[in-house]
C-alpha cells in the first residue's frame, strides 16, 4: 500500500496537534490532500481507471466538506490551513 502507517503519523505530526490527533479537521485535510496528490499522479499514468477517478472524485468531496465546516465553524484555522498546504490563492 502507498501509504504506510510512517506517513500517516508524520503528516499528523506536521499538520496536526501531535502524531495522536488523528481526528481533527486540519490532519484529515492534510491526509486527503496528500491521498489526492496521489491518486491524480497515477491517474495521469492510467487514464483509463475509472474506479481510482471515482474515488479521487470522492475524497475532493469530503476534503470540501471539512474545508467548508472550518470556513464556517473558525475562519482562522481555516485559513491557516489553506496557507499551509497552497490549496488557494
């Protein structure tokens, strides 16, 4: 499997409160938009995997969603985030 239980504590470490807070908004974005990087890297290899696209599709919907409750919920940490990993402007 690409991602091994190494790089999910370390995107933790660096993106959440420590490699235990797997739960908050921040960590889970940073490991769906990691999980996106990579899938759309090997959607560029293979074009025709159709069931690796549905699931990209899926995780741009959840990491949306998380990223739309912080906008609502702490417009700060929302926009720590989007600083942190460059997923805007």
């Amino acid at each position: 499997m690409y991602l091994q239980k190494e790089k999910k504590q370390e995107i933790f470490k660096k993106y959440g409160k420590s490699e235990n807070d797997t739960g908050s908004s921040e960590a889970q974005i940073a490991l769906f938009t990691y999980r996106i990087n990579h899938l759309t890297e090997h959607i560029k290899k293979n074009h025709k995997d159709f069931v690796t696209t549905r699931s990209l599709t899926q995780l741009v919907g959840k990491r949306r969603a998380l990223l739309k409750y912080l906008h609502k919920n702490d417009i700060e940490r929302y926009r720590s985030i989007i600083k942190v990993l460059g997923l805007r402007k």
